[in-house]
C-alpha cells in the first residue's frame, strides 16, 4: 500500500492511476501572469517619442481636461508636426487598447 494526497493506494497500479490524476489536476492549473503595465507617458518618454517638456504639456492638459487617454491629447497637441504626430500613433498602436475613457 502506498498513500497519497492523504489517500492510500491499494496496488502501484492504483497508485499510478491516482499519481496521474493529480498530475492532470496540477497541469490544469492555470496562475495568471502578473502584469506589469508601463504607463504610456513613460514608454513614449524612454523610447524618445517625446521630451520631458512634451510630457509634461500633455500631463497638464489631460488633467485640465478632466481625463481623457494620454495618447489622445498627445495626438490632439502635436497634430501640426507630422513625423512626431506618426511617433505617437504608433506609440499608442504598440502599446495596445487601454481602459476606457473616464468622460
């Protein structure tokens, strides 16, 4: 006899039946990744996309706004300077969907 998960087996084939149960269960469980999420600001920061200043322009009228996506206003702020207009879009693209707009 031969005991696992507090339960005795009454022959290795009984025990190998219950091993593999368990092992099944095991391998069913699934633990969630953690996530860890870069806000927008700072990746567009640290990959160059913007400057300090810009940031900061952007910050202050999202919160004068009342909220809003910080992708949005920086779209909305600097739409008259193309090549920097396409930086934040794909910013914003590779960064993938985020919550929903608070207004």
């Amino acid at each position: 006899m031969s005991l696992l998960d507090s339960r005795w087996a009454c022959s290795a084939g009984c025990l190998e039946a219950a091993a593999l149960a368990r092992l099944e269960h095991l391998c069913a469980i699934r633990i969630p990744a953690p996530q860890h999420r870069v806000p927008l600001g700072l990746l567009m920061l640290s990959r160059g996309y913007i400057d300090e200043q810009q940031l900061q322009t952007v910050l202050i009228t999202q919160r004068d706004a009342g909220g809003g996506k910080l992708g949005s206003w920086a779209l909305k702020l600097v739409r008259d300077r193309a090549p920097v207009a396409e930086r934040f879009e794909s910013a914003v693209v590779v960064s993938g969907p985020g919550p929903a707009d608070p207004a």
